[in-house]
C-alpha cells in the first residue's frame, strides 16, 4: 500500500482559527476519504509539525500543508504550488505571537473564487486525487511524457 502523508505546519504557542480550521478540515477530508482510497492502494497519513523558533520564515511557512508520496516520486510539495494557486498573506486579528506582534496568515483563493485563510477540503482533495491519478496513469517507458506524446507508450494497447 502506498503512503501519501499530508503535512500540516503551524508555529508553537500560536493557534489562531484560520489554522485550527485548517487541521479540522484535514482531519474530516482524511476520515471520509481513506475508506475509498484504500481499494486503489492508498492509505492516507496525517502529520502536524509544529515550529518551535519564532522567525519571519516559520511565520510564513505557518499553515502550509504539504503533500508527499515516496512512494510514487511525489517529494513533498506544498499544496498550493502542486495546484498551481498564487499564494498571499493577508491581515488576521488572531495572528499575533505571544510577545504581541501581528503577523499576515497565508491566504488562497479557492476554486469558487472566495478568499480563504483556513484551507478547505476540496484543495486537498484535488491534491490527493493528483497523486492518486499520477500513480495510476505513469507510462511504462517511464519518460514521464507520455501524455504529451513521447511516443513510447502510445502504441500500447491498440
């Protein structure tokens, strides 16, 4: 069975709802979808990495959730650049560290259009039915372009 492992990265010590709400929904997408990945071969993993060093750049990084599956040459990726969302920050009330001092959340646009903070369930299902699909349709001369028309596998079959 493969491994595709959804990384959720916050900062300790801080806990505002957009990143709550983030978990949440990662934790609902996995609980409803690892039933029906699991006949393809799949089983879904969680994992919470919280940053302990309060830099810019742990800031920054606050929120992301990561994709990987070793399994199927899938490194981790942040979600966003796997599914090509421009990525933002955006003013939060509740984003401020212990010592006081207000920070920007990472924001997206969501398939719909809407602005979100908290990452909703659908962005994770797209990400997971990407690696999923990835791993189903690789090409047997493993150019890796067969659906571009390397012309390795195109004879395949017919």
């Amino acid at each position: 069975m493969k491994t595709i492992t959804l990384s959720h990265y916050t900062m300790k010590g801080i806990e505002p709802s957009p990143w709550r709400q983030t978990w949440d929904n990662l934790v609902h997408f996995a609980s409803r979808m690892a039933p029906k990945l699991a006949p393809l071969g799949f089983q879904l993993k969680l994992r919470k990495a919280e940053l302990e060093e309060l830099t810019q750049d742990n800031l920054m990084t606050a929120n992301m959730v990561t994709i990987e599956c070793p399994d199927n040459d899938t490194p981790e990726t942040p979600i966003e650049n796997m599914l090509m969302f421009e990525l933002d920050f955006t003013p939060c009330p509740e984003c401020v560290t212990p010592d006081g001092q207000e920070f920007p959340c990472r924001t997206f646009t969501s398939f719909g259009g809407e602005v979100c903070q908290a990452l909703p369930e659908e962005f994770f299902m797209e990400a997971a039915l990407r690696v999923v699909f990835k791993s189903q349709h690789e090409c047997s001369c493993h150019c890796g372009e067969c659906g571009s028309g390397c012309g390795g596998c195109s004879g395949e079959g017919e």
